[in-house]
C-alpha cells in the first residue's frame, strides 16, 4: 500500500492529471466532462446518479446482477442446509 500511495498527486493539487481538461494524449478527461455536462445532459442535479445511472448505467447493472447472483446463491446454499439438518434430526429421532 505504501509504494501504491507514493505516486499520488497532492492533494488539492491544481496541477494533477485528474484535474486537466486535456490528458497527456490530447484526449479529454471523463471527470471534466461528467461534471461540466451531467446536467444539461439528464437535467438532474445529483451528479452521481447522473454518472451511475446514465453515463455507466450498462456496467452498474452488471454489479448489480452479480450481487444479486450472489445473494440468490447464499439464500439457496442456506436453504439447502437447513432440510438436511432436518432429515437427520428425523433419523436420530426415530
């Protein structure tokens, strides 16, 4: 984690690559142009709906069809345990 952090700009800095308009490419930078656009775009004012809702809606429904996947998945492994403490609570029984 500390070699991770050590190549992070300052924070706050105005000159860091996260806050340019253009990156080192020539290429427009996404957050620029989420945050000067996601209003005259879906005339919402939350930004972070706008972002996960419009700008990334296919990949937030992909997060949200894995956690449910996993969800239906624990619920059934769950489930499944239970009948077979069941049986053999019914077969020690008898």
């Amino acid at each position: 984690m500390f070699f991770a952090t050590v190549d992070l700009p300052t924070r706050g800095d105005a000159d860091s690559v996260m806050n340019q308009e253009v990156n080192d490419n020539g290429n427009p930078v996404a957050g620029n142009y989420y945050i000067q656009s996601a209003y005259k775009d879906a005339k919402t004012p939350n930004i972070v709906t706008v972002v996960l809702g419009d700008y990334r809606s296919i990949d937030t429904l992909g997060e949200q069809i894995v956690v449910f996947t996993a969800g239906l998945i624990l619920v059934l492994i769950l489930s499944g345990h239970r009948k077979e403490r069941k049986v053999s609570n019914r077969e020690e029984n008898s």
